[in-house]
C-alpha cells in the first residue's frame, strides 16, 4: 500500500523530471558533461525512490553519492531550480 509518504516523494520525483535542460546544440561541451552528470545522478535517485515506494531497501549510499553531485552542480549555477527540485527528492528520501 502506498501511504502518504510515498505520495509525497512520488510527487517531488515528478515535479523534479518535469525539469527539461537539456542544452541546446549550440551549447559548449562543458554544459553537455554537466547535464550528462546531472541524468545520471537524476536516474540514480529515480530509481532508489521507485524501489522506495514498490517496499524496496533504500541504497542510501547511492543518494548521498547522487546529491553530492546535485550540490556541486548548483554551485556551479546549473539550472538551480532543477537542481533544487532533484535536492528535495534526495532530502525525502534520505530523510525515511
């Protein structure tokens, strides 16, 4: 059964995917590797909270490794809105 909780972090997750910063093709490699290390770290937690919500453990290391790059990339001005929006789906999950 899916309980509050879940619907919360269920919710974050779609709000933080809905994000679309993909660069354009006249972006510089550097803004092609940072939005190449912002996916996957955006699948890493993606996943963990699928596997939260389906009764799954939560690979705590995995997120906590996830929103380390979530934090470098805001300081380096990344979409921080993005950025923001994936930080609290890593704060709820690390928060269960």
């Amino acid at each position: 059964m899916v309980g509050p909780r879940d619907m919360e972090l269920q919710a974050a997750l779609d709000a933080a995917d809905a994000y679309s910063s993909q660069p354009d093709d006249q972006a510089s490699a550097d803004e092609w590797e940072k939005w190449m290390e912002l996916q996957g770290a955006a699948s890493t937690v993606a996943g963990c909270v699928q596997s939260v919500v389906a009764g799954g453990q939560l690979d705590r290391e995995a997120v906590v490794e996830a929103g380390l790059l979530f934090d470098g990339l805001h300081r380096m001005g990344w979409h921080r809105e993005e950025i923001a929006a994936w930080g609290r789906v890593r704060d709820l999950l690390l928060a269960r």
